[in-house]
C-alpha cells in the first residue's frame, strides 16, 4: 500500500501532466490565431458573461487591474473589444466584445467543447459525472 507522501506525490504528478498538456494544447489553439493566451481568455470570458467593467473582468481572469487593462487595451486595438462609457455614470467604463470578438470567442468556445467531448469519450457516463461533481467541489472550496 502507498503511504500517503507517495500517494499525494503522484496526485501532483497527475495534476501537473494534465495541466501541461491542457496549456500545450491551448497555446497550440491560440498560436493559430494572432490573439495570447490572456487575450483569449478574456474574449471566453466577455463572450460568456457579457460586458463588464475591468475590476468584474479582473475578477474572472484571476489578475489584476492593471494586468486587465494592458490586455483590453490589445484587444481593443486588435478590434475584438471596446470601452463603452455608461449613460448613467460617465466614470464607469464597460468592456464588451466587438463583432469580431464575438466570432473568436465562439470559435474558441467550440475548441473547448470539442476538447470536453473528446476527454470524455474515454470515461463511463459514471466517470464523467464523478469528474464533473469533483471539478465542481474543487472549483468552490479553492478558487
């Protein structure tokens, strides 16, 4: 029986060999593009949720502000974003998808699916819901 050092060793292991592979076959997606890795997750993430401001945007990306602002301003130049200032509060600065932005975000949503579709075609139907309820917990009680 493996002592549990050895045990949470190869659990690292794992977890590790499937993030890299995860981030290897993103940056294979992206590099197909002319958008970084950051700039792609912010169009998932606009595309999912819609417009928000930078601190919301922030928030989702896990970074910071300033770390928002450099990325919105390449996406903007890039024409898949815009500011939108609000009629109510001129202050206040929304961040939405351009039409072309849209178009990515589907298409990169789609990479995704496809990914989860092929991931789960090697588990049972058991597995798959096993997988998603542990996914879940993870997310919740860590992130």
């Amino acid at each position: 029986m493996k002592s549990s050092n050895e045990f949470i060793k190869e659990l690292t292991d794992e977890l590790l060999y499937f993030f890299n592979g995860f981030s290897s076959w993103e940056s294979s997606v992206i590099k197909s593009s002319e958008l970084t890795v950051s700039e792609a997750h912010a169009i998932e993430i606009l595309g999912s949720y819609g417009k928000m401001n930078m601190k919301e945007l922030a928030g989702k990306l896990g970074v910071t502000t300033g770390t928002t602002t450099v990325t919105v301003d390449r996406l903007e130049k890039k024409k898949y974003a815009q500011r939108e200032f609000t009629k109510e509060d001129r202050r206040v600065i929304l961040i939405s998808l351009t039409e072309k932005g849209v178009e990515a975000a589907k298409e990169h949503h789609k990479y995704h699916i496809d990914l989860t579709e092929q991931m789960m075609s090697s588990l049972s139907e058991d597995e798959v819901n096993q997988l998603f309820n542990i996914l879940r917990k993870i997310n919740k009680d860590t992130f």
